[in-house]
C-alpha cells in the first residue's frame, strides 16, 4: 500500500467515512492489482484530475457491493476503483448487466429506494446531462452520482469540491 493511499485511507478513518472502509478493508484482503493487469477499458484512466491507483474486481468486489447493501444487489461482473490526487479522492463502482434495460432498472429501482428508506444519503436529485439521466444525493461527506450507461450502472462517490468536474468526466 503506497503513502499517499494510507494517509488518504488514516483521513477517512478520521472523518468516519465507513464505505471507503468496507473498500480499503475489500483492497487489503483481496491483496494488490494493477490496472495494467486489467485489459478491458470500462474504467476511466483518470477522474478530475486525479489518477486511477487501485481497483478489485469480480467475486470481491460483489462481497463488497453486497455488505454496503445488506443484501445481494451484485451483478458479479463488478469493479471498485479508487481514484486519488493529492487532496482528492473518488471511488467508482461499476456493475455490469446482460441487458441495458436491466441497468436502467436498477437505476431506477436504487433511486426509489432511495427517496424511500433512510439509509445516510439526503438531497436526491434526478438531474439531466445532453440528454443523460442521472441521480445525485450527498453522504458520509461526499457527493455521490448513479446512472445506467448501455449494460453499465455506475455509481461514483466524490469529494464535494470536485464533484461537478468529476461527474461530467465520467458521463
């Protein structure tokens, strides 16, 4: 694990951030990956600025999909990447469907969840981008977007202050 992933990792066991948690706990028990090694190109090499430095995949990632969720909600095609620069820092996650429909509905399913149920997020909002649906809602301290992208629903939690930058990076 490099320095500056521990000092961002101590920063957020300050801060109580318990999804980056459940994450860090997934990259240290799943043990070190490079994104070399991994040859599609469904994660994005660098988001507002800041650079790719890990990510977990496959049976792993959805254990860590399903705990956050208290139930079994993974697509087992799933990936977890962190995202740091300096002051920065984003996880992305990604699961993938066999049809797009399927991860619209999941989109829409997390979104009437979430207007529902008290779960640590507030100010949910629909929002739309050239013509893309999108969601945004704030927790543990950082803005968190969804949406379906064709097979993909993604999820991507940010730093406040980066966040705008970060969402339009990604859609």
């Amino acid at each position: 694990m490099n320095k500056k992933f521990f000092s961002v990792f101590c920063r957020f066991v300050r801060t109580g951030k318990t999804i980056f948690l459940v994450l860090a706990a997934g990259f240290i028990f799943a043990g070190p990956s490079s994104a070399l090694d991994w040859t599609e190109e469904r994660l994005p090499a660098s988001i507002a600025g800041m650079e790719l430095k890990d990510f977990i995949s496959g049976e792993e990632a959805a254990r860590i999909i399903n705990r956050m969720h208290q139930g079994d909600v993974a697509t087992h095609s799933d990936y977890i990447a962190v995202y740091m620069s300096d002051a920065e820092s984003a996880t992305y996650y990604l699961s993938l469907y066999e049809h797009p429909q399927q991860a619209a509905k999941a989109m829409d399913n997390m979104a009437l969840v979430m207007k529902k149920e008290e779960h640590g997020f507030s100010h949910l909002m629909q929002r739309v981008h050239n013509g893309k649906v999108f969601y945004m809602a704030l927790g543990q301290g950082q803005a968190h977007y969804f949406f379906a992208r064709g097979v993909e629903l993604v999820w991507l939690a940010v730093d406040k202050e980066i966040a705008e930058q970060a969402i339009m990076d990604v859609l």
